[in-house]
C-alpha cells in the first residue's frame, strides 16, 4: 500500500487504522513528486493519494499514474466536497473517491477491495503464464503426489497460480482423493515461511472447536486453570488447514467467517479480539452447495471460502495413475515391513483397473498394504485383493473409464473380452463406413460373406 500526502499526521493516522485493520504492508510518501519515480522502480498494490498536493495538482498527477500504471488501483483522498471532481476523479481512473474526515472503516474497505482486484489480476497473469508455458516450475512442490493424470497436471498450473495469494483455498472430492497431499503442495508453493497446521473439524462441537483452534483465558470454562494458545498461533505466518469443514457447527461457521472477513478471533473468554496472519486452506469430501440448500452451511462463508476452488477427481476417473501408485504402494509397504519388493502377474494390473474405488487411492493403497503383510513369497497373492474387488459391483460397461493407454478399457472399464471387442470393432466400422459392409469388411480385413456370418449371430 502506498500512501501519499503532504501532511505527515494524517499519514500517521492513516498508518495507524490500516494497522489495526491488519494491512500493515504500507510505504508512506510526503510529496507528490516522489510517486512516480517511486512506481517507475517498484509495484504497488493499491495507492491513497491525496489531491490537494503543493508541488503537482492532484486531478493532473491522478491522471499520469493511471495512464502509466493502468493496473493499480488509486483511491483519491481531498478535503473538497465537490461532486465535480469526483466525477473527474472518476473519469480520469480513480477507483474510489473519499471526503476529509475520512470514515476509517469505509477506507479500509475499500482499501481491502483494491487489493483483492490487484491480486486477482495477477493471479489471472500467472494462470495465463502457467497455462500457456504448459510446465511446472517448481514441480518439487508436487512430488508426493503420484500422478500421470492429464486432470491433475492441469490442477498442478492451477495451484501454482492461486499459491501465492492470501485468499483462501477450497478443496473438494470424495474420501480418500487426496485432499491433504494437495493442501500441503499449496503450502510449499506459497513461500510461507510458517508451518502447516492441520484441524480436522469433523465430529467436534463448538467449544471443542474453537478451544482447539482459537485456545482460551484462564477460566474460560471448568477446568480450564491455565491460558492456552490455540493452533491458529502455531501456524501464525504459515497455513492454517482445516479439513472436513462441511461439518462444522452453526456457531463455528460464524467464527470461521469472521477470521475470514476480518482477520480476527476470539479465545474463549475473552472479549479482546487477535490477529491472525495464518493463509487458510479448507477441505470437504460433501457438496456444499446441497448443505446449503438444506440449511446446514451458510451461503457466505461458502463464497468467502471458494475464492480458489480445487475439486480433485476420484480414482476412478484417472486409471492411469493405478500403475504408477501399485508401484509405489508396493515399494513403501516393502520397506515399512523390510521386505523385498515382491513381483505380480500382469493379471493383478488389468483386474485393479477394473474396479471403482469407492475409497479412491486411500483403499488402494490399504489393499496393497494389506496384500504386503501377508505376502509369504513369489509373486504377489491377488487373494487379499479379491477379498475386496469381487465383493463390490462390477463396473458399468457403458462407462468411459480407462486405464492406461489400452481401448478396451475406454470400452468396458475392465478389461474386454474378445466378444466384447470383436462387436465394438464391428459396430465402429460400419458407422465409419457409412454403413456399407462390403468396405466395413475391407476395414476390418474380412470378406463380406464372413462379416454377414458374425452379424447373423449377434
């Protein structure tokens, strides 16, 4: 933030109420002559300049920062209530306008509402760069989540465009997706130089709760006969991640949404609010937007919470990761038990792929595990494994799933049988040849009496 007036008091006083509001990022300049060799030099994410300048008319200056610097936001700051200059304040790219005595609570928000314009253009920037450069640079941050899904590199340059900000980060997909791994990938990118704090809300009343995060004053409530510091000050100047936050109560919402809005918290039994410096990542694994129709999630924590909106897909819709993450499985559950990795049938692969993994990569790698601890030598037994797989339903043939790079897994999901392959080779030629069977026989390598016969007995 960069203020700029000639009065060095109300410089002080507008230092004073930005701090308190927690945006304490300030460069404060006296003259009006410095602003622009000072933007010719360095960024800005939002200027408060005052109009009445004793070097350089305001309206004159307003409208060489905003021809120059058509990306920062300039709020203007005058002692003259003139609806003129406002509108050519206005008109000359000021983003907002402010009368002397300045309303400290409307100049923070408007402060705070250029800063989020700011940094979403250049979260919109580095999108736009990791998109089009179509790598990952710091990819390091991405290691421990194994993965050749084309869905979860495009996730990758999402993340890394978004880790920088403030803002808040929502995570969504069902159980056992991943959610915590790609939490923590967020905090590596940030930079932030704190820990990562995780809470998972789930099953945990109000006071719980906020006892947990926010930490209470001595006789807060029975039994608390000492001060204690919440998890929200652990991860001060770091990420504050809380997991299951679709079962948060009505009570704690509000809380949550206050730190959100203000910065702000409570500790139990006290009245004197605190700050938090702590990024704030959430997870769920339930649709949000059904609690809130049901009236069990409150429409306005769900907007503060969905700046950056990362919805992970299931297992299911990424075969092609299932060799990468046996492999993996394999190679940790061998270690954790000081065993040689074992060696598998090829048929192991082809009949993981064909289930649907309603616990997603946490139940693979719990029937890997499992299959690991009672290995007794050779290949790997499938027994442990179709102690879950032939328990749960086959997968819908009309299904688009695949795995790997075989067809026949685009076709059924599992692998085909040769029936099953031998009618879509048919049907996909006659519907490529017009439906001509003597040039879909050709296609096919058949005379046209032998496709007739296989088409008679279909």
């Amino acid at each position: 933030m960069l203020l700029a007036d000639s009065d060095p008091e109300t410089l002080s006083a507008y230092r004073s109420f930005l701090t308190e509001a927690g945006l304490a990022n300030q460069v404060t300049l006296t003259g009006s002559r410095e602003l622009l060799p000072f933007l010719a030099g360095r960024d800005a994410g939002v200027i408060l300049l005052d109009l009445e300048s004793p070097h350089l008319p305001g309206c004159e200056l307003l409208a060489e920062v905003t021809a120059n610097h058509p990306l920062v936001p300039v709020i203007v700051v005058t002692a003259v209530s003139d609806p003129a200059t406002a509108v050519s304040c206005m008109k000359n790219g000021a983003f907002d306008y402010h009368v002397k005595p300045v309303d400290g609570a409307r100049l923070v928000a408007s402060i705070r509402k250029a800063l989020e314009m700011t940094s979403l253009r250049g979260e919109i920037s580095r999108l736009s760069h990791s998109l089009l450069a179509g790598n990952h640079e710091r990819s390091a941050a991405f290691a421990p989540i194994v993965t050749r899904s084309q869905k979860m590199t495009a996730l990758f340059g999402y993340l890394e465009a978004v880790a920088g900000t403030n803002q808040p980060v929502l995570i969504t997909g069902e159980t056992g997706v991943g959610k915590d791994l790609v939490a923590r990938a967020v905090h590596r990118l940030s930079g932030v130089q704190g820990r990562f704090v995780a809470i998972n809300a789930g099953g945990l009343d109000d006071q719980m709760f906020s006892d947990t995060l926010f930490g209470h004053k001595k006789g807060a409530f029975t039994g608390a006969g000492e001060v204690r510091d919440g998890m929200i000050v652990q991860a001060a100047g770091g990420t504050l991640f809380l997991d299951e936050i679709g079962e948060l109560s009505p009570l704690s919402q509000v809380k949550i949404l206050r730190l959100l809005q203000e910065g702000e918290y409570y500790p139990l039994g006290s009245d004197i609010p605190l700050r938090s410096s702590a990024r704030i990542i959430v997870a769920t694994n339930q649709q949000l937007e059904q609690l809130i129709l049901a009236g069990n999630f409150r429409k306005d924590l769900y907007y503060r919470l969905c700046a950056h909106h990362i919805q992970i897909p299931p297992l299911r819709e990424r075969k092609e990761d299932i060799p990468l993450l046996l492999e993996f499985f394999l190679e940790k559950a061998a270690r954790s038990l000081g065993q040689p990795k074992p060696s598998y049938r090829p048929e192991l692969f082809n009949y993981l792929c064909g289930y649907h993994y309603p616990g997603n990569v946490r139940e693979l790698r719990s029937m890997v595990f499992d299959a690991m601890a009672r290995h007794q030598g050779g290949n790997l037994s499938m027994t442990s494994f179709r102690k879950v797989i032939g328990k749960a339903p086959a997968p819908i043939a009309a299904g688009r799933t695949y795995c790997g790079d075989d067809p026949g897994f685009q076709l059924t999901g599992r692998f085909p049988t040769l029936k099953e392959m031998e009618g879509y080779l048919i049907e996909e030629a006659l519907q490529m040849a017009g439906g001509n069977q003597g040039a879909a026989a050709a296609m096919l390598g058949l005379t046209r009496q032998a496709l007739n016969k296989r088409l008679c007995r279909r």
